[in-house]
C-alpha cells in the first residue's frame, strides 16, 4: 500500500513555472515546423454516435497504462507490437468490431472487469475500477435516454468552455473526468477533433491534456521548477498528495499555455509534440537526447526533428537534465486521472 502523505503545508508555493526557461523553449518551438495533430487509427466501420462512444470509452480508461513500478500495457494485435495507449486503442478497436454492442451506453451500465481482461488481457492495471468508470458512463448516459456521447456535444452546440452549457462542464459530471485539471476531458475532446468527427464552435478553448509524460518533460525542461519538501519527495522517488498532484499538473498546464501565447501553435498542439517527444525520447530510465529514438517517433514527428536539428532532442541545450546519468521523473501518485 503506497504510503499517501496528508500534510499538505503550502503546496502551491513549492511548485512555479519558469516564465524564462518557456520563453527559452518557444523560441525554439518558433523554427519547427509542428504538424497537426492526428489519430492514426485505421478507418472505423461505425457510424458517427458509435465512433463518439468508440473515443469516449477509451478516454475514460486510459490512465496509469505505464505504471511506474508495474509491467506496462503492451502486446501484438495484427502481428504488429503496441504500448501503452496505442495497445488501448488498438485492442479496443478488434473488440469493438467484432462486437458493436462494446459501444452501447446500455452494456456499459453492466460492464464488468472480466470484460476488460478479455478485451485488454491481464496487463491492464485496476480492473475493477476502470469497469466502475465504464458503467458509470453507461448510466449517466442512459438516465438521459442518450445511446451515444454525441447528443451532449449537440447539446453543448460543441463549444468547449465560456457560456454553459459547454463540453468541459457536462463532461466532468462523469467520474472519470471529473479531474480538476480535465486530463481525460481535453483528451477526450482532442481525439474527437484529431479524428475529424467534431468541429468546435471556439477550437482555442481546448487546453492541454496533463500527464505524467508531460509532467516528466517540463520537470526536466526546468519550465516548471519544484521547491521544498515537495521538491524532496519528488527526488526520493516518494508519493505525493492529491493536492500537490493537481497542482503541479495544473502548473504544466499554464507553462504550456505560456509556451503557446508565444508562438503560432495552440496549446493542444503543442501538448501532441510535446507527448510524442517526451514518450519517446525523454523516457524514464534512459533520456535519448541524442536522438538515437529518432525511428520510434511518429513519422510526422520524426520529420520536423530531422530537417532542423538531425534528430536530437529540439530542446538539449536548453535542458537541465540533459545527458544525466539520474534525470528527474515524474511524481508518483495514485490517482485514476491519467
């Protein structure tokens, strides 16, 4: 059992973002030439209601799929090797069209997590809980004689924030989005948009979806800088507090919002590079910032590195952590956020 810590001192003046050190990486950021961000995902045979129930399931379950500690989410499907969320996406993908009724608010509301180990196989951590979230997608919904998520983007008129009734507000009456920094939410919503199902009435309202990625990356970055006690349970590998959790998501939050206010590219966007980049280069054990994972990058990503800096890491010089035999990690908590 993880040993929480309860008290919670002033946490949110142990954790800052770096308005320089984001400076320092939009300017970066201003010579790369970023794609968009997309879902490369085959063509799915549902229709739009189903596809939106498709994406939705997903967002709801996906957290903690690399755990610190424990074995990560990973195998074959169609003899090609997946991790983490793409093996989520991948192994939902089979289940759902051999069996459409995976889609059904209906059979979410009686989910179990025998299901889940038949979809996902015995690598999917808290099975029981994630089946808890999915059935509680599957009531909220069916009380509102809803089949599909998508009459609640109708009913919001797709727009994002600002003016209710709006997406981020109806979507954490969910369990599993009731996140106070909405990780699953703006993923959720971004996946949607990614996939060109939904348009938003106000696009630039979507923020961020926070992770333990993107906590690891700034941390090293130096964009967001820990101090105190927190600082000190982070290094020594210790759990923190929900609170302290929230704040320092929230923290990586506005540094990316900061980054973005100062170059062409929304903060969504931005996440998408930073994710990908983070995942793949900036990984827990063995930082690649020379630039050796350069071919596990998304192709679209792998080519914006290679025009401007040969494939290393955009940010090396900038980075604190860079070539560290010990670089710091992300904080460890327990949480079903992310």
């Amino acid at each position: 059992m993880a040993n929480i810590p309860t008290d919670e001192g002033c946490i949110d003046q142990q954790v800052r973002w770096d308005a320089q050190r984001c400076g320092e990486i939009a300017e970066k950021l201003r010579h790369l030439n970023l794609p968009l961000p997309v879902e490369a995902v085959p063509k799915l045979p549902f229709d739009a209601a189903q596809q939106a129930n498709f994406w939705f399931f997903l967002a709801a379950i996906c957290h903690q799929t690399s755990p610190r500690g424990l074995p990560t989410l990973e195998g074959r499907i169609d003899q090609e090797y997946y991790r983490g969320w793409d093996y989520l996406l991948h192994a939902f993908r089979l289940a759902a069209m051999a069996d459409p009724t995976f889609l059904s608010p209906a059979s979410w509301a009686e989910f179990t997590e025998n299901e889940l180990h038949t979809i996902f196989g015995g690598l999917l951590t808290e099975r029981a809980q994630r089946a808890t979230l999915i059935r509680n997608l599957g009531q909220n919904l069916t009380l509102r004689n809803w089949n599909s998520i998508l009459p609640a983007a109708e009913f919001c008129e797709f727009r994002i924030d600002g003016k209710t009734p709006c997406l981020l507000s109806f979507l954490a009456l969910f369990d599993a989005f009731n996140d106070p920094v909405e990780k699953k939410s703006a993923f959720f919503l971004a996946l949607m948009s990614n996939s060109g199902l939904w348009k938003y009435a106000d696009p630039d309202s979507l923020p961020a979806p926070i992770d333990y990625h993107e906590v690891r990356g700034h941390l090293r970055l130096g964009t967001v800088l820990l101090s105190g006690e927190l600082q000190r349970q982070v290094l020594a590998h210790e759990f923190v507090s929900a609170r302290a959790d929230i704040a320092i998501r929230s923290t990586v939050r506005r540094a990316i919002d900061l980054i973005a206010s100062q170059t062409e590219y929304s903060p969504n966007r931005l996440h998408y590079f930073f994710w990908n980049l983070f995942r793949t280069y900036c990984v827990r054990d063995t930082p690649a910032c020379d630039g050796r994972n350069l071919p596990l990058l998304p192709v679209q990503y792998a080519a914006c590195l290679s025009q401007e800096d040969q494939g290393e890491c955009p940010f090396r010089s900038h980075c604190d952590s860079a070539n560290q035999q010990h670089a710091v990690n992300e904080h460890r908590v327990v949480t079903e956020y992310y």
